[in-house]
C-alpha cells in the first residue's frame, strides 16, 4: 500500500514538472544556441553537499563560455530506487524532449547506473561520472564515450591517520551500514581488514538511530569512531548522513574520524578527505574540455587526491598534538588570534609608534646636545670675557710698566740734553746718547715684539714654514730655552687659514710648555702627507693632567687649540700626563674645509 502512494507522489510530481525546463545560461550572442550540460545528482537537492558540487560544475563549465546548465535529482534514498529511477526517466523524456544535450555529468555511482542504463534518453551525449569505483561496464569497454573520476572514500587512509594520532588506541569501533548501496557494507571492511592486525575492529551493526547512539554511548574509552555512513533500517522518515554524524558527536566519549568532508562541522575531528568542491570542479572541467572538442576516450580516467582535513575545534577537545597534524593539513573552523586578525593592523601601528618613539627620541638627544652646546658656548664666551679681560690687563701692564715707562724715561732724558751745556761730542753728552738710544731701541723691540704677538706679519709675507722657524728662534732667544724646528716636504700650498690655525697652535704650545710646564727643551715640526699638514709640539716640561684640566675649565687654551682646527676641518690630539712632558699633534688638509659636525 505504501509503496502504491508513493508511486503515485513520484508520477504526479513529474507531471507536475513536465512544463518546466530550467536553462542557467542564455544562447550565445552570436545566434548559435550554446551548449548543454545535463547533471544528475543521485541524491535530492538538500543531501549533504550536493549543492556544494552542483555549484563547483556550473562555475567550472560556464568558465569558457556560455553553456545551458540542467541539474536533475534521483533520490533513491528518499523513495524506491526502481520507482525513483522510472521518474526520472519518464520526466527527463517528456521535459527534454526534441533537446539536444551535449554532455552528461554523473555525480556518484547511481546516478552512473541511471545514466548507462537509460542511455537511450541522450543517445549521442558523452558520459563523465563520478563513482567510488570503475563499473565492470567501462572496464571491459561495453560503455563508450564515457570518463570520469574515481572518488573512492579513504577509509584505510583515514583510519591510518588516527591511529597515528592516538598511538595508544587498541579498540576501534566501525559504524558503516548503507543497505541501500549495493556492496557498500563489504568495500569499507575489504579496505580496514589490513588494520585487524594493529587494532581491534569492531562493527555496530544496529536497525535504529537510537540504537545506534546506545551503542555509540557505551563505547569505552582509549578507543575510536570511525564513521563511514549509517541509512537505519527502521526509519519513519529520512535522515541524512550528516544528522547521524552530530548525534553519534553529541554523545561519543571518544574522538570520531571520517572520510568525508559531508561530516566537517558536526562533531566529528576529520580524515583523509576528497573534497565535494574540487570533485565537482573536476567533473565541470572535463565535461569544458569535451565541449571544446576533445574526445572521452582521450581523457583517461583520474583518481581525487585526498587532503587531511581537520575541525580545528575538535582537535582542541581531544587534545591532538597540532604539531601531529601531517603538513599541508586543511584547517577548518580555526578561529584566528588577535594576532592573526589584525597582524598588518597591529605590525602597521607598532611601526608608526616605533617611528615616532624614535623621532621623539632623535628630536630629545638633539635638543639635549643643542642645550649641552649652549651651555658649553655660554661657559666658553664667559671663559673668552675673562681671558680677553686678562689680555687685555696684560697689554695694559705690558704698556704701562714697559713702554710708558721707557718713553718716560726717554723723554727725561731728552729734558736733560736740552738743559746740557749744547756740547755734542762731549763724554757725558755721549754717555746719554747712547743710553738714549738702546732706550729707544728697546722700546721699538718691545712694541716689534706686542705687534708680532697680536699678530705675525711674517706669516703672510714668508709663509708658514718661516714664520714658525723665526718664532722658534725668538722664543729660545728671549725665555733662554732649547727650540727645535723641522720641516718636511713643500708647504707652499697651505691655505691662509690652515697657516694661521697651526701658527696660533704653535704659539700657544709654546707658551704653555714654558709658562706653565717649565720646559726647557721644545721641538716643532712640520711634516705634509697627501693632501694634509701635520703640526708636532713637544716639550720635555711637567706635563698635566689633561681630564682633570678639562673638568675644572683650566684648558681655555686647550679648547680653543680644539676650536681653531676645527674651525679649518682639523683635529687636535694631546698626549701628556703628570711629569712626562707634552706633545700636542695637529693635522689639518692643507685647503681648509668647513667643519663637520
């Protein structure tokens, strides 16, 4: 009686949906009707993957032109397979009637029976399918202008995997019961019985889905599901695959694996996997390649590669070491970091704060240097206040107690020759003559002496090297002290300013090695090397202590030694220490630069 209903639902549904042809893509532009692709899912629109599929086969036929894209349903799940297959014969006869299909799709092995058995309905259109395994018909050659894929499930593959990510496991529960599929119980035991040595296989074999879950409840711990596909025996109404997965999931003490992508997201951890959508993208592109003209038979026919697949969410449930996971792994439901969300976001902020934490830090040093050099001007103009003051006190005393005086004495002396008796050449005349003139010749001497201090006339008009050879000469003469001076290779060349730098340095060596260091042996030297001049002092004096110098702000001299060369692009180095003597070494290019900082 049910089976009487249900024949009459399927008649009266394909009368129903004689009138209705479903084109997915209009005719060619150029007048000449396109292509048509006729697919034949084996389950109903709403099995599990099937849109997934039927979507990856319109996108990858459509990719080269334009095409007319059916998708028809079997549905010997939902309703007998004889009464199912008879509909859909009697409705792809009446609906494509006078329709000249081009190619048919195959999507699992019923569909493939359907096709090969119903032939007659499009003649002339070549075959590609998709099948667990290669029908006896197309081995042995008794089906033509047929190829396709071979999605066999990876069942061994799969179990392989778990057992190698639960080493420990010794018991592993099977749950693979398809009456409908013919043969499909004994595939998935010919494919595990190898592993009957490494583990204990165990089938549920159970009529219901409450059953089922019982056994599946009381599953012991250290062992594992693995879950191929359960249709129950005693069933009200259909359920798909998928909804055993999530209840099997929901009360499972142990991990469960499968060989499906189907069952990702209900529970289960994963397995070996051939995708629905590169299954389907495979089928649409060998169903383009006939359509461009390539013949079946010289496509051979292909095996999916399989692909570990994973629920990242599970996997963190059964505490699977991600670093077992075999590389090239597919990841699925891994909710990202932080971190991984927003890396460009967080790298691109972290640089722009870094960036501005070194400006801000560029900005602070140079204003701390800025302040340091202000400080240090400000110390040095007062230093510079003072010594002029001091020099100029010195000039003062120097005119005052030196030259004032003499002229003065001079001029008394001048006043007593005007009030003498007038008589030239008489002895005490002479006498005061002759004191009157070394008088005056001394006088000339020291002011000759003041003026070549402030500043040497003989620098511009004899040049560097005579210069500091007739202030070597002077200094020895007039402190009474040894001064060498020496001179290698021509130093015509030196730029005025190079000459008045190493002479003012020179001249304060000088000075400080016999004021303040007691030396009484000095040496100069000027030597050229390449495009430089190098100026050595030397003293056999007390020495100093250059640090203790510095810090205490006795050094002017040092400083504007230091100054001075650098004024010009030089450098200054002073070798000294407590009663050691001095050598204080200049080396300047001989055509001055500015400074560097």
């Amino acid at each position: 009686m049910a089976r009487r209903t249900v024949t009459r639902l399927l008649s009266a549904i394909a009368v129903f949906m004689l009138p209705q042809v479903r084109p997915t893509t209009p005719a060619s532009s150029e007048g000449r009707p396109a292509p048509t692709v006729l697919t034949i899912h084996w389950g109903p629109e709403s099995f599990p993957g099937t849109q997934v599929v039927d979507a990856a086969i319109r996108e990858a036929v459509s990719r080269a032109g334009p095409v007319r894209y059916y998708a028809e349903y079997l549905k010997t799940e939902d309703f007998p397979p004889e009464t199912a297959s008879l509909a859909l014969r009697d409705y792809i006869h009446h609906n494509f009637e006078g329709r000249h299909i081009d190619v048919v799709i195959a999507d699992a092995g019923p569909a493939l029976q359907f096709t090969l058995r119903f032939r007659e309905l499009f003649p002339a259109a070549p075959i590609v399918f998709v099948s667990g395994r290669i029908p006896d018909v197309i081995m042995n050659h008794a089906a033509i202008r047929v190829t396709g894929i071979v999605n066999d499930a990876a069942f061994a593959e799969t179990l392989d995997l778990a057992l190698r990510l639960h080493p420990f496991v010794r018991q592993v529960f099977v749950v693979a019961q398809a009456p409908v599929s013919e043969g499909y119980d004994e595939r998935v035991r010919a494919a595990l019985r190898p592993f009957s040595q490494r583990t204990e296989l165990t089938y549920i074999q159970e009529p219901s889905v409450s059953r089922l879950l019982a056994a599946v409840k009381a599953v012991p711990a250290q062992s594992l599901i693995l879950y191929t596909r359960y249709t129950p025996e005693e069933a009200d109404t259909a359920v798909y695959p998928d909804q055993i997965a999530r209840l099997m999931a929901d009360v499972s003490p142990v991990p469960i694996y499968c060989a499906t992508d189907l069952y990702m997201g209900s529970g289960v951890v994963g397995g070996m996997i051939r995708g629905s959508y590169a299954r389907g993208r495979r089928l649409g592109e060998i169903a383009r390649q006939i359509l461009d003209g390539t013949p079946p038979e010289q496509i051979p026919v292909g095996f999916q590669q399989v692909v570990p697949t994973f629920d990242w969410r599970q996997v963190r449930r059964w505490g699977i070491d991600p670093s077992r996971l075999p590389p090239g792994s597919d990841i699925l439901f891994k909710t990202p970091t932080t971190w991984e969300s927003y890396r460009r976001y967080i790298v691109g902020i972290v640089a722009v704060i870094a960036g501005q934490i070194l400006l801000i830090a560029a900005l602070a040093a140079q204003r701390a240097r800025r302040r340091r050099a202000d400080e240090r001007i400000r110390h040095l103009a007062g230093r510079l206040i003072n010594a002029e003051e001091v020099t100029r006190a010195a000039l003062a005393r120097e005119l005052h107690d030196g030259v004032c005086q003499e002229l003065a004495a001079v001029s008394i002396a001048v006043n007593g020759l005007k009030n003498s008796s007038g008589l030239i050449q008489d002895a005490h005349t002479q006498h005061a003559l002759s004191k009157l003139h070394d008088e005056t010749l001394g006088i000339v001497e020291g002011i000759r002496r003041l003026s070549h201090d402030l500043h040497p006339a003989a620098l511009h008009l004899l040049g560097l090297a005579a210069a500091l050879k007739a202030h070597c000469s002077e200094v020895a003469k007039r402190n009474g002290v040894h001064v060498g001076f020496t001179i290698q290779k021509d130093l015509l060349s030196v730029s005025p300013d190079v000459a008045l730098t190493l002479f003012r340095v020179a001249q304060e060596s000088l000075r400080n090695g016999i004021e303040h260091g007691q030396a009484l042996r000095l040496s100069v030297s000027l030597t050229r090397s390449g495009d430089d001049v190098e100026l050595t002092v030397s003293d056999d004096g007390w020495g100093f202590d250059l640090d203790a110098a510095r810090r205490d702000g006795r050094g002017l001299g040092l400083v504007s030694m230091e100054e001075r060369a650098r004024s010009v692009g030089g450098q200054v180095q002073i070798v000294t220490g407590l009663h050691g003597g001095t050598t204080i070494r200049v080396r300047c290019p001989a055509a001055a630069r500015e400074a560097l900082e």
